[in-house]
C-alpha cells in the first residue's frame, strides 16, 4: 500500500520511541536552561542563606540586568511560533506505519483505549527512565535542584509543568493524573510514595507489563486487551433517536437526498460519508440529523464546534475521543468555526481529524447557516451538500397545525392560513412561538388561541413582526335575483 502523501513510515517501534525521546530531550533541555538561569539570577543577588530562603518574595519584583549566563546548559532558543507541524508530521509518519502494517505501540494503546494527548505524553515521561537514565538525571535535577535526590521517575507537578502551557492546561489535566483517574484505574501508572504527601509530589512509574509491552521489538497489540477494562469507555452510551421520515416537512427533492445520504452511509465504504448541511436557523437541520440517526438505529452524538478553543500542538480538543468510535452519526454544529474561512483551529490539524475520521465506519454531518461560510475548499471535498430552505407558506401552515396539539382550538377569526401568511418564520421559529402561546393560554376547556395570546408571545421573540386582525368574511346578499 502507498504512503499517503508520500510520508515515510517509521521502521519500527524503536525508531517512533527514538524520534519521540528526542522532541523529549528537546523539552527537558529548555526547562534545564530556564532553571538555571533562575538559579544564577539568585545567586548574582543573594547575599545570605536569609535571601534564598525569602526568594520566593522578591524573584519577579526586582530587575535584574545583565544577560543571564547558562553554564553548561543549552540556552533557550529564541520562541518562534511553529503551530502544529512536529505534531502533524508524527500523525502523519504513524498513519502511514499503520498503513504498512507497523506496530507501533504507544499510538496503538493511545487509540485503543482513547487516551488523551496530555495521558499518552505522561506515559512516554514516565517510560523514558526506562531507556536512558540520562532522562532520570534531568528528572531529578528539575525536581530536587537543592537537594541530593536520586529520584529518577517524574512526579505529577514535573508533568504539569512541562506538559501544560498554562493555567487553563493544567487545571484540565490535572484529574487526568489524580488517584482517581483513567491511568491509575486501568493499571498503566502506580504511584511510588503515594502516602504522606501531596499529589504534586507523587512519583510516577509504569506497570511493569506496560514497560515491557512498550519497548518489544514487535508490541504484541493483544496486550492492549489487558487494560482495556470497561472503565475506560463511556458508563453512557449515547442514546438512539426515534423520529420518523414523517416528521420533516422538508421538499421532496431535499427528502430524495437525505435517502439517497442513508444509502451511503449503510454502504460502509471507506472514506465514509461527510455530508455539509446549510440552511438558516430552524429549517430542520438537527431534525434530519435525527431522522438519519434513526433510520440507521445510530447514536446521535452532537458536537458545537464553537464552544472548543483552538489547542495548536495537540488533537482537536474533545473530538480526538471520537475518531475511532463504532458507528455513528457526528453531528458538528458551527461549521465555520472549524471549516471556514477564518477557523478557529489549525487547517492542518483539522485536515488530519477528517482523514482519520473518515476511515471509520459512520455518518459525518456539518451544519451551518450560510453556505458561503465555508471555504470552497472544504465544500468540495464533503460527500455532499444539502439546502435546507426557509418554508413556503404551505409549508409553514403544516407546521403551525403540527406546533399546536388538536386539543387547543382556534378563535373563530383566526386560521392556521392566516398565521402562514403573515409570520414568514422558519420552522423552529414556529415551535418557539407556538411553546410560548401554549404557556399563555388561559386554563378553559377546551383552551383556546387567540390573537391576543399570539401578539403577545411575538412581543417578546420577535417584536418587529406584527400579526394583523383577520378581515372578517363577506357576508353573502340575502336579496334573489329578480325572474
């Protein structure tokens, strides 16, 4: 088989643990540098063991000029933002061993067991002691700098540190690593001193079967099976909707495609289908999403990608748990955000999740108002592309019979015609509406919708719409025709 996009392969699993303990190395060696010019920082200012005891007080208020010198530490190099290429370009390289059938064990367990970026990184920290004891060394120097320590495994606050760029990050991973965690319940990590001290300084070490299977010549992929224990997928699965094809009000040629989109999905050929859905607000795009899920008897998992913060050196954040999932239907709502012309997220990044994701078994949904928010680009490479138009007004006298229950009667001068012909809404508009008059409605039997009640809930969603009085039928001439 080829390699996509011309990527090599790694040989072997030694060669993908030797390229990731040099990005390792490379992490360690600026910490190194950035703590030894903090230490030589003080020791060009502290006069007394009083002023290195009270540093903590006074490190960040005073000035200090000079150029900081590094010793026999590497200095820093100079920040440059380089996005996400050493991590796409490893995504890429372990894509096409997989391809080639190359085991590679740490993103095999990773993906089995759906590891997040932060876990998979502690994992590697902490087996990298296991390799070369130069990583304890620096481990212990991070640590321990005023102290004769011999300590050679990472405690949870050296993790932190190096793995979380900021507060955000680490509060976010902190749990990843607690007692309580995936990592600890599953057998991959035990801690070594876990009594009489805080967890930020608990040390890490692997299980030792995890060891073994992480450094074999040929990882052994039926060894995953060990940890992969029911605490390591969701307690709740996602639930199955029921809607019926009779519950869109759509067109006919817009059902004819959304058929024609179950088609491919049951199909199950690889790459599986990405459909981009486009319509205003309310035309039945969450709707139809729920009609496929069900005629496929698929969870319907939604995802808003407007509520995830661009993470440029990792996964997509959250949906890297949803690329290896039995099959599905992905509804990911705000498209532009990743999709657009101004995404919130690196292209790159985005462009290797839907690689992945369309390898697997599934139905891909992409939702947003407006077609042109999505780059022309992307358009052409989804599977298709529906509009989902805002309702004529028969449709929205459908909709208006089906908002309101049978049991609720409609004032004389009032006709669902007439609401279809002066409120121009879409038809979760008319739900909104509709939901509101019902709370509105005095308790009679049976209740009955009045103007009033209506004027009243289109106030308050959408004041600038008025609803006129019905005209009152001509009465027909009781006078005969002269014989």
């Amino acid at each position: 088989m080829s390699n996509p996009n011309g990527v090599a392969p790694f040989a072997d699993n030694w060669a993908y643990l030797k390229t990731e303990l040099s990005w390792l190395d490379r992490l360690l060696m600026v910490a190194v540098s950035r703590q030894k010019r903090e230490i030589q920082d003080l020791d060009d200012f502290a006069l007394s063991s009083e002023d290195r005891v009270t540093s903590h007080w006074w490190k960040g208020i005073i000035y200090l000029s000079g150029q900081p010198g590094y010793d026999h530490a590497r200095p820093p190099k100079a920040s440059r933002k380089t996005g996400s290429g050493y991590v796409q370009q490893l995504e890429a390289r372990i894509q096409a061993s997989q391809s080639q059938g190359i085991v590679l064990a740490l993103p095999a367990l990773r993906d089995q067991l759906k590891l997040s970026p932060f876990e998979k990184n502690v994992i590697l920290l902490a087996l990298a002691p296991e390799i070369n004891q130069r990583f304890g060394r620096l481990y212990s120097y991070l640590q321990y700098q005023h102290d004769e320590s011999d300590w050679d495994l990472p405690t949870v606050d050296l993790c932190l540190r190096l793995l979380c760029r900021n507060d955000q990050e680490w509060r976010r991973s902190r749990p990843q690593i607690a007692p309580d965690s995936r990592l600890v319940h599953l057998g991959l990590v035990e801690w070594v001193n876990a009594d009489d001290t805080t967890l930020l300084s608990r040390h890490l070490r692997l299980h030792e079967d995890l060891t073994t299977y992480l450094l074999a010549e040929s990882p052994n992929l039926a060894t995953i099976q060990t940890w992969a224990t029911p605490a390591a997928s969701d307690p709740e699965p996602p639930a199955i909707p029921t809607d019926p094809w009779e519950s869109l009000v759509l067109p006919n040629s817009l059902i004819s495609q959304l058929r024609t989109v179950i088609a491919a999905a049951k199909f199950q050929e690889t790459p599986s289908p990405m459909v981009l859905l486009t319509g205003a607000e309310g035309t039945g795009k969450t709707l139809a999403a729920r009609v496929l899920a069900a005629d496929l008897g698929w969870p319907l998992i939604t995802i808003d990608l407007s509520t995830l913060g661009p993470n440029d050196d990792r996964d997509p954040p959250d949906l890297a748990d949803w690329v290896t999932l039995p099959p599905c239907v992905l509804h990911l709502t705000s498209a532009p955000s990743w999709f657009g012309r101004c995404p919130t997220l690196d292209p790159a990044l985005v462009q290797s999740w839907v690689i992945r994701r369309r390898r697997q078994p599934g139905l891909t949904l992409l939702s947003s108002p407006y077609l042109q928010s999505v780059k022309p680009s992307w358009r052409q490479a989804m599977t298709g592309v529906l509009e989902f138009p805002r309702p004529d007004r028969a449709t929205r006298e459908v909709l208006w019979q089906r908002a309101m229950p049978a049991a609720i009667a409609l004032e004389p001068a009032l006709s669902w015609s007439h609401l279809a012909q002066h409120l121009a809404l879409t038809g979760g508009e008319i739900n909104t509406l509709a939901q509101t008059a019902r709370a509105l409605l005095q308790p009679t039997d049976p209740p009955v919708l009045t103007l009033g009640v209506l004027r009243q809930a289109l106030a308050l969603h959408h004041p600038e719409m008025k609803l006129p009085k019905p005209k009152a039928p001509r009465a027909q001439s009781s006078k005969s025709k002269p014989t």
